[in-house]
C-alpha cells in the first residue's frame, strides 16, 4: 500500500512538470518562431515528425514484444514450494467411516491435555472451557491451570478416561484434593456434539488446618469463545441461590447454549468478563484482576465485572471445604423442543451421580474384557493398568495451526524469515506427557497406538488418518506438531522449526502392521473389519509416499543402507553428536557423522515399512506395480547373511552402527574471552586421534533392533549371542528393566554437553523393552534351542518391568518418562503416559502379533 502511493506521487511531480514546459517556454518558442521565415518552421516541424515517428516505432515494438511474450510464458501465480504442498491424494478424514455420527460422536471432549482439566470441540475456533483453583503452599496462595512441575502437586491425571464420554480425574494438591469428572450426554433436543457436564468436588484433611486460608476453596472455572463470540452473562448470576444460569452463547456449531452451575452447599459466586484473542494467557488475566482486588478491597475475589461484549467469562465459585459443585453445558437451546430444564435434572445432582457410577462399572468391565489382568496380577498392578489407560485416553488433544518448517537449501524464495508456514491443519492425537510435551510427536504416537487400538479401533484409525493428512507432496511428515498459540506458548524458539531433510522413526507401521495381522486372525467383527480395510486400501498411496521418502533422502551409500539425516558435522560442544531424527538422540553413534554411516536401526525400521506395505498390498491382492517391488525390498533387508555382512561383530556377538568412528574423543575445558576480555572456560569437544570407517562399538537398544525385528533365525547361534546381552548384568540387565546403553559402553552416562546429562546412554526406557519382551516372548513360543532360554528371561525381565512401575506410581503417584538404571526410581518428566503406557500390554502379555 505505501509503495504504491509512493509510485503515484513520482508519476505525479513527473507529470506536472511536463505540464509546465509545454504550456510556457517551448509554446513561446513557438510563436517566436511562427513570426521568422517558413523556411525555419517546415524543417522544425519535420524534425518533429521524425522524431514521433521514431518514438512511436519503439513503443510499437515493445508492445508487440510484450503481448507475444505474454502468449509464449503467460503470468502465473508464484509456485508453492513442494515442502508446502499437500499430498495430492484424497484426504483419510474424508472416509465415510469418519463422517455423521462418529464425528459427532466425538466433537466435545477433554481436549486441551496441557490444562489441568480442559474442555473443547474438535473444530478450529472452538468454545472452549476449563478449570482453574488456588492453592495454598507455604502461607501464599497461588493459582493453578495450566499443567507445570513447579506446582508440585503431589498427584494428578486420569484414573478412567474412556476416550468418548466419560472421565475421572485426582488431583493431590498440598493438603487440598480435587476430584473432577467428566461426562457427556446426546439427548433429544441437544444441539450438535451433545450436553457435558463437569462435578468438582473439592476435599481436604480437616485435621491439618493450621489457618482460615485453609478452610475456604477457591475455584474458578471459564467459558472462552475462540472465534471471539460475545458472551453474555446470565440471569441468575445476581442471585445463584435462586437460578443456575451463568453465561448463555450462541454459536454456528451447536446453535444456542447455556452453562449452568449447581451446588450442593451453599456457594459464593463471582465473575468477571474479558475480551482478548489470547485465550493460552488467561491465567495472567485472572491473577491481575484478584491482585487489583486484593490491593483495593482487601479480598479475595473477581470483580464481578465484564468489558463490552466479552468472548471469556471467568466464575469464582467459593465455598467452606468440603464442597461439590456440577457444571453442566447444553447446546442447541432457544428452540421450543430443547428441554433444558429436563436435560439440566439429568446432568446434575443425584442423575449424574448414577450416571457417573454406570460409567465407571462400564470402563472397569470394559478394562477386563480387553487385557484379562484379574487372574494375572495383584489389585496395586490393576490401579496402575487402569491409570496408563486412563491417562492415555484423557491425554488425547486436539490442534489447529500451522507448522513452522525450515527453508530448504538454495530455495529462491526471498523470504525475509528463516521459514515457511505449512497449510493450516488439525490434529487430533495423543500426547507424551501434559505438563512437559503436550502436542503430537510422530514417533511416540506409534507406540500409543500399540495401546489404543485395543480399546477402541476407531479412535486409532482417527489418530492415524489425522497424522497420515499431514503428509506433504514428497511424502514427508513434519516430527513435531506444533499447532496453535496453546502448543506454541509451552515450547521454546529454537525448537519450534521441522526441517524436511530429517525424518523421524516410522512407527505408525508398528500398529497397522498389528491391524492386518489382528484382520487375517478374525479378531474383529466385520463391520470393524471393512472399517480398517477401506482406511488401509485409501492409506496406501499415503504409506507408499513415505517409505519412498525414506528409501530416496535416507538412503546410504552401501545397498540396503540407510543412515540418519540431520547430525551436525561442526559441532565443537557435543561428545558425540545427537542424532534426534532418530528418536534415541544422544544415542551414541559414529563419533564423525558422514554419509559413510550405517545405522542399523533404521535398517531396521524400513524393513517393518516396507513388509508392512507388502502386507497390505496382499491383504487386496493389489496388482500394484510396487507389490513384487516391496516383497524383494522386504525379502532383500531380512536377509540374514547381508545383515550380519553389514552390522554384525563376531568378536563382540552383537549388532553395531558403521561409520567414521574413533574412541578417543573427549570434552576438555578450554579458556575463552568473553566480553571485555573477560576470561571465562568452556566445554569443548577434542579428538584424539584421526577417525577411522569402523564398526562401532556401543551395545545397547540399536544392537537389539535385529531382535526386535525378528530377522534372527530361531535355531541360530547369534539368537543366543543376543541372549547373553540382554541376561548379562554387566552390560544390559538390571532388576528393573533393560539400561538403554551396556555399562561397558565408553559413554555410558556420560554427558553430550556442560548441560546435556544422559538421556539414552543407560536409564531405563519402557517401549524399547516392551519391544524386546515382545521379541523374547515370540523365541519362547517358536521351536529352537532357545526357546526355553527366552522363556525363562523373558518371565524375569516382564516382573522386573511390572514390579517396578508399580512401586514408582503407588511411591510417587506418577508414571515416568525412563527409571533409573540403579535403583529403579522415576526419572525425566512425570505424568509420562505416553509410551511408559505400554506397561499394561505387558500386564496383559500383549504382543500384537503373538
């Protein structure tokens, strides 16, 4: 807009002065010359003559040039880089299957994971809802919401969460406990998507008062349209003793709605309205508006007040603990038909009470019927089972936004930031861990869906379908999913860029590998059965982009290869450079990262790729042309002797990365200048010696990918080999699971950096032993003369896994993202439910394909 005006003005003062020559000094020339000779006139006209006509000849020309370039290379809209380009396939949500009733089924739910308790629709601007309280620590009060250790709430997370319609949630917060529940409700005269209902009940240790702070619950629960819908307050909010009614909305979605509040005591009600576009920084808004309170009035209260046409209302409730409270949401009111004063009796009080407890027998049922654990394991183990469930379902969220994706090397695009946005996308996803990683990651979502699927098939196949329409062009599927200003707020800057070089581990093939195998054994109805088959038979085209993503950009030099994008080649502070697009990041591998690289877990993954696709082009009896390819590629990369020639070291017995490698390589401080030649010292990397093309020498998970996979022959003398490593204390085993690195390894539990402590160099990592013990109880299971072996380690390492989870979770109230490797404590981020999950298919001795 500026620019243009500013070519106007030019065209502008060029054009008046042309004006000003032809009316002034040249026409007075003129008539100058009109009284001399004729002579003098004609020869100047005709020099005039000349030159228009000269002029006009070039303006001529370039027009012609012009139009005939137009017609040769007409104008086109400048091209999307292919990194941003959609994959050019019909979409998986698209599927009937996915369509009507079960997208309804599924619209409202407790999808906000990075709040203690949040509620939201499966839309992109969504009316969204959630709780906040405060607590008291230390004389102080200080107000909770979002999911953060530094509240260091003693307990929380899902004990039931059905995934659909119902939830129930402990919170252990210093001395006060906060129930909450959750529970939806589709009704005639409901509105799209159905009712909900929310009951808190607010408990504390009355014995342990040491104050009045102590004896009054503060909780505050809020209603934001992120569309930035005004929200209006309602009629009964002057006087809560007479009515319920809070706040009434109306929305395109679900028509009119009403929230309204119940108490079972007698409840303190305040409020306060606010209108901003940044609902992840409410909190802040909250804590201003009591602070200004407090400062003025000296109490502890909202300011029942609300700006013009607020789209966030924020209710205080308030009351003598112990305390209950229901808050019930219906939709599609303001039509004759919308019962809600019927709708309201049964979603509050003592109906939904019985409601709540008709669900929870349904979960517990619902539990055994899956994993069969009352006749394998103690109640304490049942607890747990029920939590990892639990917590997986409640963790599952749902995003809208726009991946932040690094520019591609020698792009042309003139680009003033360092990336492109990718097209606008939901996801709908489990997630690791609510207070530490609450959005999607591809790799880990793999191994949710190990779990998921056996509790709900069609809650897996929509994860799956969401994650797969991620896809761009190439086939390329961003890791990390950073999607809108809730996700972005929790993550720092310098993580927030995907790069499309770099891949991540393919694990979604772990699960449809399951779900074809789980189809071929008729483990599912046949409505379920075609469900997975219609999604399987549109996925293909998706999946077979993907393994040729990797296949092309992953590839290494020697035949059946592959190496790890992505490692830094002039880092001067890393021991041994990360490889993060691995999963295993501080793994160790070749201490020089170069395309010499072999890493045998990768290897590894594209063989479970590209079988799983030769499986599903079967499963069709496709007559793709990639069908005889995928088979050989399958055939080529379980072929055992190319295997060992590649990876195996007969002196050690195990399977190792190759690459550039030497040992000697260590960190050194080193003195530095600093600001005003301030000295100051630094951790730096020194090698010791010249690097050489090696096998190299770190035992630990990426070794036992060959086990996993299941390439090894039952009668072969390696399987016992692998047996040894896995048994042996000295290098892998402890009393409480697999070390993910030997002890013998020269990096075990080393630091990477001055800041960068051990993360997959020797604690105990639960999906890589869910893998192994799976791969140990399929050797005890086949005929071989080691069967018996792997049974009896097999047994050991599954109580040592179980045993200590459990202790963790009933000791500390959480399950842990690793343990450690000596004493078998929780370590990492708490509130792990993500693939630490897997613990109760170990329960439940479930292994997919067994």
């Amino acid at each position: 807009m500026t620019g243009s005006g500013r070519r106007s003005s030019a065209r502008s003062r060029i054009k008046s002065k042309t004006d000003a020559n032809e009316d002034g000094p040249l026409r007075n020339a003129g008539d100058h010359r009109r009284n001399t000779t004729r002579d003098h006139t004609s020869l100047r006209l005709l020099n005039v003559n000349i030159k228009m006509l000269l002029g006009f000849t070039v303006f001529t020309f370039f027009i012609i040039w012009f139009l005939i370039n137009r017609l040769v290379n007409p104008d086109q809209e400048p091209e999307t880089p292919r990194v941003i380009t959609p994959f050019p396939a019909p979409k998986l949500m698209d599927l009937p299957m996915f369509q009507g009733e079960h997208k309804e089924s599924l619209y409202w739910g407790t999808y906000r994971p990075h709040v203690y308790l949040g509620i939201r629709a499966r839309t992109p601007r969504s009316l969204v809802a959630g709780l906040m309280w405060l607590g008291v620590k230390d004389g102080r009060y200080h107000l909770r919401h979002v999911c953060q250790d530094s509240d260091e709430l003693s307990k929380y997370g899902w004990s039931r969460h059905n995934g659909h319609d119902f939830g129930h949630q402990l919170l252990v917060d210093q001395d006060l406990t906060l129930e909450t529940s959750f529970l939806k409700s589709k009704g005639d005269g409901s509105g799209y998507g159905g009712d909900w209902a929310v009951r808190l009940d607010l408990q504390s240790e009355e014995s342990r008062w040491t104050n009045d702070m102590q004896r009054t619950g503060y909780l505050f629960f809020y209603v934001a349209d992120e569309d930035g819908n005004a929200l209006s307050l309602g009629r009964d909010m002057f006087d809560i003793h007479e009515g319920s009614l809070l706040a009434i909305g109306s929305r395109a979605d679900i028509g009119g709605w009403q929230l309204h509040l119940k108490g079972m005591e007698s409840l303190e009600v305040h409020y306060s309205g606010f209108r901003t576009p940044h609902i992840h920084n409410l909190s802040d808004l909250v804590l201003e508006n009591l602070a200004a309170q407090a400062a003025m009035f000296n109490r502890l209260q909202l300011s029942d007040t609300s700006v013009s046409s607020p789209n966030i209302l924020v209710f205080q409730i308030s009351a003598r603990i112990p305390f209950k409270a229901d808050i019930a949401f219906v939709s599609g009111t303001g039509v004759k038909t919308s019962r809600v004063e019927e709708r309201l009796s049964s979603l509050t009080g003592t109906s939904l009470t019985s409601l709540l407890k008709e669900k929870q027998s349904e979960f517990d049922a619902k539990f055994e019927n899956c994993f069969k654990m009352a006749a394998k394991l103690d109640s304490e183990s049942v607890v747990v089972g029920k939590a990892a469930i639990g917590n997986m379902l409640g963790g599952i969220g749902y995003f809208y936004g726009q991946s932040k994706v690094s520019l591609p090397k020698n792009t042309k695009l003139k680009n003033h930031d360092n990336f492109l946005l990718y097209w606008p996308a939901e996801l709908y996803t489990a997630v690791p861990s609510r207070p530490f990683f609450p959005r999607g990651f591809l790799w880990d979502e793999g191994f949710h869906q190990l779990l998921i699927w056996h509790w709900d098939v069609r809650i897996c196949l929509d994860i799956l379908g969401h994650w797969l329409d991620l896809m761009n062009t190439d086939g390329w599927i961003p890791r990390e999913q950073i999607l809108g200003a809730e996700a972005l707020s929790k993550v720092p800057e310098e993580f927030v860029l995907q790069h499309p070089t770099n891949g991540n581990p393919p694990t979604l093939f772990l699960v449809l590998r399951e779900l074809i195998y789980a189809i071929k054994k008729n483990k599912f109805t046949a409505t379920e059965s075609n469900e997975i088959s219609s999604f399987l038979e549109r996925a293909l085209v998706r999946l077979e982009a993907w393994f040729q993503w990797f296949n092309t950009t992953q590839s290494g030099k020697e035949r059946s290869s592959y190496f790890w994008h992505g490692r830094d080649t002039t880092t001067i502070r890393e021991l041994n450079p990360k490889t993060l697009s691995s999963g295993l990041d501080d793994y160790p591998r070749a201490s020089h990262p170069s395309e010499e690289e072999r890493h045998l877990d990768l290897r590894c993954w594209m063989l479970l790729a590209v079988d799983s696709l030769h499986s599903i082009a079967e499963l069709f009896e496709s007559s793709s042309e990639h069908k005889k390819e995928y088979g050989s590629t399958a055939t080529l990369l379980s072929d055992f002797k190319i295997l060992n020639q590649l990876h195996f070291d007969f002196a050690y017995g195990a399977y190792l990365d190759f690459g550039n490698h030497t040992e000697k390589v260590r960190l050194s401080w080193k003195e530095i200048k600093v600001g005003n030649n301030y000295p100051a010292r630094e951790l730096v990397r020194e090698v010791l010696e010249k690097p050489e093309l090696r096998l190299v020498p770190h035992v630990g998970y990426v070794s036992l990918f060959p086990f996993m996979e299941k390439i090894i022959p039952p009668d072969s003398w390696i399987l016992d080999k692998q047996l040894d490593l896995i048994s042996n204390r000295s290098i892998l085993w402890t009393d409480y699971g697999l070390r993910s690195l030997a002890k013998t390894s020269s990096l075990y539990m080393k630091h990477n950096t001055e800041h960068d402590p051990p993360y997959w160099r020797g604690p105990i990592w639960m999906n890589m032993n869910y893998r192994i013990l799976a791969a140990l109880y399929y050797y005890s299971q086949v005929n071989g003369p080691y069967r018996e072996r792997a049974e009896v380690i097999y047994d050991k390492l599954r109580g040592n896994l179980i045993r200590n989870v459990v202790r963790n979770y009933h000791q500390t109230g959480f399950l842990w993202e690793q343990y450690d490797q000596k004493k078998g404590k929780g370590k990492g981020a708490r509130l792990f439910t993500g693939w630490t999950a897997l613990v109760l298919l170990i329960m439940g001795e479930v292994y997919g394909e067994t």
